[in-house]
C-alpha cells in the first residue's frame, strides 16, 4: 500500500498527481484498500475523502518519499493518529487502521511502515535515480542494491548519460583541454584557407 500510495505522484508523459483531485484520489483510496483489505484479510470499505483531505495526504506522500530516501522528515509529521489492536478468528493480533479520511489512510500507511520496518523489509522500498522517474519500487535483488525501477528503461537512460559524460571527460583529457568543435556527426571541419 505504501509503494502503491508513493507512485500516486504525476510521472511527466504518463499520468498526473492522484492526489490532487477528488475523484481520482476516492479512485485510488478505493483499489488500494480492497487490495490491502484482501491481502491483510480483513474486509474494510475504503474511507471517503473529502476535499480537504487532499493537501493533508500529499503532505503524508511528501514526508513518507523523504523517509524511503533515508532524509529526514521535513514539515509536520501527524502525531495524532490513531491505529487499534484487533485478535483474528485464528489468534493473530493485527493492527487495525483508525480514523476517517485522511487520517485513516495514514493510520494505515504508517502501520504498514512499521509492519515493514519489523520485517526487514523497508530498506527495500526505493525510489528511482533516473530523477525525472520518482517511481517508488520494491528492490527485489539479492544484495538490495538496485537503483532503478526498471533497469532497461531508467537504468539504461542513466548508464547512456554517464558513458557519454565519461566519453567527453576522455576527450577533453586527450586534447590537453582543448575544445573540440567538430560537429557530433564526426563531419570534418574544412581547414582555414
């Protein structure tokens, strides 16, 4: 639900901010909560939203992407919200989001943060280097290492910009620091007459 929650942020070329409109943040508070509902295994209707629930969430989505990018929380964090211990059919103590609004989809992200944060798990929400990205993954490699969230899109945007930066930085070493102003088509320049 938290990855889920961050990647409601406008990608440019490809969709906007969740968040900052009614009817498409009801949408997404919608299916992120059945999907949560299903995999928690409690059935919970989503919370409805109300205008002014909006700034609050994005304030939330803000402060939560600073914390996958291991910077601190800047603005004000709620600390007035609300989360309950239920016992499940089987003895399993769960806990359970509490609220309304705004408040109730934060109670439930921050629990799942803290379930994560348990788990050893939340090291590996990440989000994108390719900066125009900002899609938030879950690293699924072995030493935790990845960088992208897909590795043959961002990542190979990345490695094309730091092969021609290293390219370049050869060149200019080769030249003793002369400019080359031959054009990158590698046309030769007529010599002067």
């Amino acid at each position: 639900m938290v990855q889920d929650f961050l990647n409601t942020v406008a990608v440019p070329h490809y969709g906007s901010d969740l968040l900052e409109d009614l009817a498409l943040a009801q949408e997404w508070a919608g299916r992120a909560v059945g999907v949560w509902s299903a995999q928690r295994g409690a059935p919970v209707a989503p919370p409805r939203l109300v205008e002014e629930d909006l700034p609050k969430l994005r304030a939330v989505r803000r402060t939560i992407a600073r914390l996958v990018r291991r910077e601190e929380a800047d603005g004000p964090v709620p600390n007035s919200l609300s989360a309950c211990f239920a016992l499940s059919d089987t003895g399993e103590v769960r806990l359970t989001p509490a609220g309304s609004g705004w408040r109730w989809l934060a109670s439930a992200l921050w629990g799942e943060i803290l379930l994560s944060q348990q788990a050893d798990t939340w090291r590996r929400l990440k989000q994108c280097r390719n900066d125009p990205c900002e899609t938030t993954f879950y690293d699924r490699s072995k030493n935790n290492s990845g960088v992208w969230c897909n590795a043959k899109t961002c990542g190979n945007v990345a490695n094309l910009r730091a092969s021609r930066a290293r390219r370049r930085q050869r060149e200019h070493a080769a030249t003793g620091g002369a400019v080359n102003s031959a054009p990158a088509t590698g046309a030769a320049i007529p010599a002067p007459s």
